[in-house]
C-alpha cells in the first residue's frame, strides 16, 4: 500500500497518474496546501519542504519500516524501480528518460509556475515578469515539440514516467497563455495521453478531493506566497 499525500496540483498529479498506471494499491491523503496542513508537524516528517506530493510505501521490498519519499520527480523515480515499469525498459531507455525528467523538475514545472504566478497571482501586473517566464515556457514547448516530432511518447515507446512528469503542466497551456496549435506535436500527445483510461481515473480522483482552484481566496495567497524561513 502507498500512501499519497495529495492536493490537485501539476506535480501531485504527475503521481496519481502512475499509481493508477501500474495498478499499485494505494490511499490518498489530502493535504490542503491552501490551508496550510502542509505545516503539520505529521506531514514535515514525510515532506521536510512542506510541499506536496509525498509518499510513505508501507510495503517496501526490503520488507523493513515503511519508506517515506518527498520530490515529484524522485517518488516517480522510486515506484518505477519498485515496480519495474514506466522508468526505461534498459540503461539507454533510462538515460533518455531521466534526462528528460529532470528537464522538467529544472525547466518546465518551475518556469510554468513562475508564469502562471505571474500571469494570475500577483498583486500587481509587473510587464517584464510576465514576458520573461512566458517566453521562456514558449522556448521550453519548442524543445519538447522538436523532441516529439516522429515519437508517440518522450523517450518514443513506451510511455514512461517523463511523460507522467510533463502532461499534468503541458495540459495547463491556456493559463500559461500558450498557443498549443503552434506546437502540433504536443498537441497530438497530449491527446494520446488524455485517452489513456488511467490518465481519466486520475484526474477523477483528484476532482473528487478538491474541485476549487489551490488559490481561491487572500488566504491561500497568503498561505502559499508568504512563506518564510521556519525555524526552531
């Protein structure tokens, strides 16, 4: 059994999405980001960053004390180890996965966040941020176009955990203020991902836990945004 420690954010989902994938057993724990349950005393002791998603496996295959993990990118990284699926079929599969999943944990998530802040979240309308992370999320769609063109999936086949790690941002490419019909490669992906019956089971899921934006009110801004260093 996994336990995923949820909210409906990109990076939560990227989670979700090989949990229903591999048919692993699993139970959600909603952490409400925007009421600040992340700061739980519990939940610190999973997710030191206060971030979500993480994961506790109770069944580790080393049969020990369960394993907690934090980082998106390196809880997809486990499960694919764990089950031998979605992580590269051999040592040259895995490189190209790899590279192209840390592209994303250093590129797309946090330069489509910084958009997506900018363009909806702060107080007032700053011109030079907003062109800086747009343009720059339009040059990182022009890498994955290119990258696309002639492969069904990022490292071609099969589906693996890159393309996990890229849809649940690529899917948001209108509140980046993208236009997806210049990126037809893209376009055609993330149909074919959109089809697959587990991508359908996971974003019901995740509606079923919290259907309100993550910033809904001054609140959440605060929660979110207004973090500091906490120490003691």
């Amino acid at each position: 059994m996994i336990d995923l420690y949820f909210w409906t954010t990109p990076n939560a989902y990227k989670v979700l999405l090989f949990l229903e994938e591999s048919g692993l057993p699993y139970r959600l724990v909603p952490v409400n980001i925007s009421r600040g349950e992340q700061f739980d005393p519990a939940f610190l002791a999973i997710s030191p960053n206060n971030r979500i998603p993480a994961i506790v496996d109770q069944a580790p295959a080393d049969e020990g004390a369960p394993v907690p993990v934090f980082e998106s990118g390196a809880i997809l990284q486990y499960l694919a180890r764990k089950t031998g699926r979605f992580g590269g079929a051999d040592e040259r599969q895995r490189v190209e996965v790899e590279q192209w999943l840390f592209w994303q944990m250093a590129g797309l998530g946090p330069m489509a966040g910084q958009n997506h802040h900018f363009n909806h979240y702060a107080p007032q309308p700053l011109p030079y941020a907003i062109d800086r992370y747009m343009n720059e999320v339009q040059r990182l769609y022009g890498v994955l176009e290119r990258r696309l063109r002639g492969r069904s999936f990022i490292a071609g086949e099969p589906y693996t955990i890159a393309d996990m790690a890229c849809y649940p941002w690529m899917i948001l490419h209108q509140r980046g203020r993208q236009d997806i019909t210049a990126f037809p490669a893209i376009r055609a992906w993330l149909d074919r991902i959109a089809e697959r019956p587990a991508t359908g089971r996971a974003y019901a899921r995740g509606q079923a836990v919290n259907q309100v934006p993550v910033v809904n009110d001054d609140t959440a801004r605060q929660v979110l945004f207004g973090q500091t260093a906490r120490l003691g």
